[in-house]
C-alpha cells in the first residue's frame, strides 16, 4: 500500500521552511534599524565635520563615509549594544592615513571619539530626519 502524502502538511512546512529563512533577516535589519540612515557628525571644536551613511546590503551592514577627503566604504564595521566601531582609509595630502571611530548611538544621536596617528578627538552627530 502506497502512502499519499497530505498536501496540508507539505504546506505547512513550506511555509515554516519560508519563515526560517526571511526572519532571521528581517530581525538582523531590526536590530541595525536605529543606526540605519545618514548622520551628520562633527568634532567637538566644530572643526571637522563628516557624513555617516548606514545600509544593509544582503544582510549585512555596510557603511560610507564622507569627509574632506572623499567617500570611503567603511571598514571593520561593527554594531552591537548601540556601540559602534570602523576604521576609514583616507587619502590626507598624498598620504595614505586611517582613522579609526567609535561611538554610542542613543536615539537620534551618537557622541564618541575618533582616533588618528595624530591624537584623539571628540565627535557627536545627528541622524537625518
């Protein structure tokens, strides 16, 4: 005897099998989801000032940074706890220099430091609306 197979049941795991793929997604873009966006940031002094651009491509986040110097992809970009942390890669007069930065981003806010070969400075920022 021949077993028919439920069409109740095959559907029923097709739809469990959809929803264990898109979750997973859709719960790692809520969690960047209050980073996510453009934020207008500047050094304590008002000396400097850059933009921060915040994105999930294929699920992972990806950041881009303009300054002075240009539009550079962030590296080693890591978000977790509201705690942010990236290395950009500037070209500063022909030479090749990397800054590090690290903020805590609180609502609509981020206050941290950025760090050089130089020395340290603060920075705070603003998401765009």
């Amino acid at each position: 005897m021949k077993k028919e197979k439920n069409p109740v049941l095959m559907t029923a795991w097709i739809v469990l099998f959809c929803l264990s793929v898109t979750f997973p997604a859709l719960a790692q873009e809520k969690k960047h989801e209050a980073l996510l966006g453009e934020w207008d940031v500047q050094t304590e002094d008002g000396q400097f000032t850059f933009v921060f651009i915040f994105s999930m491509e294929n699920d992972t986040l990806t950041g881009m940074f303009q300054g002075s110097s240009g539009e550079v992809e962030m590296e080693d970009l890591s978000y977790e706890d509201n705690k942010i942390t990236f290395t950009v890669n500037v070209d500063a007069g022909g030479q090749p220099m990397a800054i590090d930065f690290s903020a805590t981003i609180e609502g609509d806010t981020l206050e941290g430091m950025l760090s050089l070969q130089y020395g340290e400075a603060n920075i705070t920022g603003n998401k765009r609306k």
